[in-house]
C-alpha cells in the first residue's frame, strides 16, 4: 500500500483536525484496497476494509461467486449509477446515490450475488466492513436494503450509518459509528461537527477534490488526528463526492480469518466452523438463482 504521512501545521479561526495521513492503496484498473484489517484498519477499526469499485456492474455480478464472512457488518454505497436487489425477505428495488445495503454477517453467512445490473451500465462505489462488538460478532444474521428515498439527509451529507445531528440512519448498525455520503458544489465550504467520543475519523474521496485545510484528490483516503475538533471541508473547483467515517475506536484486538474479523480467538474459531456448517448445507441446494440474475444471501 503506497502511504504518505503528512503534517497540517496550517491554522484556521476553527479548529480543524489536522490531516495526518493519505494512501491511494493498491490495485488495478477501477477497483482499488484502500484499508484492510491488516493494515490501516488495525489504526482505523472499527473501520476494517474499504474497496472503491468501478465498472459495468453486469460483469462484477458475473465475475463474483458467492463467499463467506463472520464477525463484520458491511455496508455498500454506490456514488454514481445503481444496482437491483432482488431478495425473497426484503422485496426488490433500486439502491443509487443516498441508498445502502447493509449485512450484519455475525456467526456467519454466505453472499457475493445479491445485487443484480440496475438501470445504468456503469456504477462506482465503496465497501466498507465494520468490526462488530463483542456483543453482536457471533449475533443473527441481518441484511437491509435501503433505497435513497427512505435515508435522511442533513445538508449536502446522506446519514448512511448512525446518527447525525438530529438524523438517525435506518441501518441497524452498532451504535457509536458514523458513516455519511456527502457531495459539495463546487467551492462549497462544510463542517463535520465530530460527536463527542468519535475519535476514528477519515474520509475517501470518489470523484472531485477538496482544498484548504483538508486537501485531498479523488481517488485517496485521508485519516485525521485524534481529537475533538470538527472536521472542516471545503470543495475544489470541480466540486467532491466522498464518504466520510467516524467512529468511537474499537477496544478489541483484532482476530482475522480470510473473510472474517472477531475480538477473539475462540470467536473466530466459531465463526468459521459456523460458516464451514453453512457451505456445506449451501452446496447441498443447489442453484439459488432468482430470475433476476441475484442469488439470495444465505444464512442457514
């Protein structure tokens, strides 16, 4: 992972947190690692993997096979185009800019097929995991998908995940984690105001450029300093889109499997026994495929 550690010594009338490091990650053509459980994510948690994708989403559902995950939830954004969710629990729809689908994998589930080609060709986006509480890493399975229409918004930012100000996200996430979907105009100056506790901090950029005293192109992560100032923003002349995160930080050590992240060694070891439970049944079944080219998430 390319990573550069930078130091903001510029002062402003407000308080900003200070931009402490960027990374544009690794990868090829349009699909990019900018934060993994081994690496940043460990500075980072309970933000443990971020992915930024683009392409045509007909050959992403084509090229990805179904995959096991334990002890984390995830949480999918799209910044340009849309997919569909076709799934027997939840309905069908659209998820664009402003929606989300969240999956709390928990003791264990299989998925990799449940989003399907919407009504663009082309989409970007991000993946993001969270490590979850000791509490909720071995918890039911859950999945939500929500289309833009029903997220709340404060200003120019979508409240994906968590709380913010007077909006609460309909995700059912762990509480104490921020995660918000912003686009400003062109020159446009806004103000994260940082909850109190919310130590974690960083954004990742998918298209435009920020200035001032967080610059910042499209394409990077940046990480702020831990502290309690607020987050201060202002767009290049292009304007930006870009998610930002917040988080009171996770108290565990992390435990990794391949697809798996828990607080423990014992809860990872349960995790993928639950999981190796589940292949086995899933096999068993055979071909899950709806007539809309999604395969279900499959909990047992």
């Amino acid at each position: 992972m390319s990573q550069i550690l930078v130091h903001d010594s510029q002062s402003t009338v407000v308080p900003s947190r200070a931009v402490i490091y960027r990374t544009r990650g690794r990868g090829h053509g349009d699909v990019f690692r900018l934060m993994s459980p081994s690496d940043l994510g460990e500075q980072l948690k309970p933000f443990v993997f971020l992915d930024s994708f683009a392409g045509v989403m007909s050959e992403f559902a084509s090229a990805g096979g179904m995959h096991p995950h334990s002890g984390i939830g995830t949480v999918t954004v799209f910044t340009r185009g849309d997919v569909h969710f076709d799934d027997p629990d939840s309905g069908s729809g659209y998820i664009g800019y402003g929606g989300v689908e969240w999956m709390r994998a928990g003791g264990g589930v299989w998925h990799g097929k449940e989003l399907s080609s919407g009504k663009s060709e082309h989409i970007h986006g991000f993946q993001l995991w969270l490590a979850l509480p000791a509490e909720l890493e071995l918890s039911e399975v859950q999945s939500q998908y929500v289309e833009s229409r029903d997220m709340p918004q404060v200003g120019p930012a979508y409240v994906i995940v968590g709380s913010y100000q007077d909006a609460s996200s309909p995700v059912k996430a762990p509480a104490g984690v921020n995660y918000l979907l912003v686009t400003l105009a062109p020159g446009e100056r806004w103000t994260y105001a940082t909850p109190t506790g919310h130590a974690v901090g960083w954004i990742a950029l998918s298209k435009g450029s920020l200035k001032g005293d967080s610059p910042a192109a499209s394409g990077e992560l940046i990480v702020f300093s831990e502290d309690d100032n607020d987050i201060v923003l202002e767009a290049g002349q292009g304007g930006a889109t870009f998610v930002l995160g917040s988080a009171i930080p996770h108290p565990h050590e992390l435990h990794l499997g391949y697809y798996s992240v828990h607080t423990s060694a014992e809860a990872l070891n349960a995790g993928e026994r639950n999981i190796e439970r589940l292949r086995q049944k899933l096999f068993e079944l055979g071909n899950r495929q709806r007539a809309s080219g999604a395969t279900p998430i499959y909990r047992g």
